[in-house]
C-alpha cells in the first residue's frame, strides 16, 4: 500500500496524519504499528481524519503501540491547523470519540483548543475501586507516590514532586500505566513548580512511551494544581522543548494554548 500522508508535532509530541475522507486505507494494527514504529517513519500517534456530518471532520487516534485514545489535545491543534489552510477557516470543530473539540487558529502558528469540561469522579477517570481521586496513593516497588487522578478525554495521574530529575520516568512510567487501579491504563505526568502558575513536567504517554509533550496532560496538571491549591489559572505547562498555556472559560471549560509545526509531506509505503 502506498499513499500519501502528513508529519506534524506539537512542541515535539509528533504525529502522522492520514486523510481518509475520499479514500479509506482499513489500516490493520500492525500497518498502524509500522507506521508509527520509529525505525520506520515514527510518531507518538496517527491520526485518521474522516468526514463528518455535523463538523469539519471526525478524528481517530492510534497509539503507537496501535491501541486506541480518545483524545489528543496536540493531535487536535496539529489538525486544526492543517484544515484552516485548506479551507482558510479560523474556527475549526472536530469530532473524536469522546466528544467535540472546538479550535481557534491564532497568529504564528498558535492554536487553541477548547477540550471541554474535566471529569474527577471515581468512575468516570475510571478507577477499579471507589477511592479520592484527589489524593490516590500507589507504590511502585517501595516508593509510594500521592497524586491527583483526572479525564480530560482520557485518563491521567499527575504527582506534583519537588526533584523531578530524580525520577526515572521509564522504569516507573510503565509501572503506573499498568496499575490494577486503572482498568483502562494511565497517561503518567510527574510536575515541579518552577514558579508561580507554572510547571515543569515529565510525560509517560499511555500506549506510547515516553513523549516530549502531551495536551491532554499539560491540561490535567493545571486542573491537578488547582484542585490541590497549589496553582490557579491561567497556569503554564512546560515540556522540554516549550510551554503550553492552560486557561478555564467561564463555564469551567479547560482551554490549551500553543505551537504546532508546519505541514511536512510524507510518502507512505508499507
């Protein structure tokens, strides 16, 4: 099979994108692996964009070890960009499985998205069992860790710790993914306040590994910090090779502001 595709990052977290509204691809789970295998072209997740009824289009999101994820705050952007230049719209609404994602496209390729209200209760991160999302205690061999669990589209766990370099992100990244008390698996953030409203962050990406950046993520650390009184809005998410500026609207919805690439071309065998 060989087509045409689209490479895009956000502050790094990258992805490749296949156009599917005139032509269907089917790609299997190991095609999508391929795909996203680094030895091959590479990304963090593929994006699949159909046609919608209702909106500019319908996304699917491939993790790269090809299972699915409802959301991607980045994935998002990096789309939303691509279809304003093609239609010369500044708005941009999108459909995912889990819900619409509304985009402004800003100057110097910024783009906001609006990723909707978060979810925090028990059930709805979801949790095997009825505890505080708040505060979730989970050891990792002899090391307990306390952090905040949240959905913002999927599910995440933010630990607000004082050494971030002090954390080996791989060894227990996979750990926590795979806690029995995530049935569904976890994206894991551990956050340092740098200062006032901002945070410094390491990323392990549910079914992707370690990711330079995560949208999602960069949301449920600034709603995390808020919710522990630690941080209000608007709080800035820094990543290693930028920020992301988190706000709220006056309906509680959590608003993500910030860079993506240009368009890069690819040719897709496979």
């Amino acid at each position: 099979m060989d087509f045409k595709a689209y490479k895009m990052d956000g502050l790094g977290n990258d992805f490749v994108i296949i156009d599917q509204r005139e032509k269907k691809y089917d790609l299997n789970n190991s095609q999508i692996k391929k795909i996203c295998d680094r030895s091959n072209i590479g990304c963090d997740q593929l994006i699949l964009i159909d046609k919608s009824d209702k909106f500019d289009a319908f996304l699917t999101f491939k993790n790269s070890d090809g299972s699915d994820s409802a959301a991607c705050g980045n994935g998002t952007r990096c789309v939303a960009s691509l279809l304003s230049k093609e239609s010369s719209k500044n708005f941009i609404t999108v459909e995912t499985s889990s819900g619409k994602l509304e985009s402004k496209i800003l100057k110097n390729n910024l783009i906001q998205t609006n990723i909707g209200k978060p979810k925090t209760n028990w059930d709805q991160i979801p949790l095997s069992e009825k505890i505080d999302t708040k505060k979730i205690k989970v050891m990792v061999g002899d090391i307990e860790f306390l952090g905040t669990a949240i959905n913002v589209g999927n599910p995440h766990i933010i630990f607000f710790i004082n050494e971030l370099e002090k954390i080996e992100i791989k060894k227990v990244g996979p750990v926590l993914e795979n806690h029995e008390l995530f049935p569904e698996k976890v994206n894991v953030t551990f956050a340092k306040e740098q200062s006032k409203n901002h945070f410094r962050v390491l990323h392990w990406e549910r079914g992707a590994g370690l990711t330079k950046a995560c949208g999602t993520a960069a949301c449920a650390t600034a709603i995390a910090g808020e919710i522990n009184g630690i941080s209000k809005f608007p709080t800035e998410i820094e990543f290693k090779l930028g920020k992301i500026k988190i706000n709220k609207d006056e309906k509680g919805n959590v608003i993500m502001e910030g860079s993506v690439s240009e368009i890069e071309h690819i040719n897709i065998n496979i």
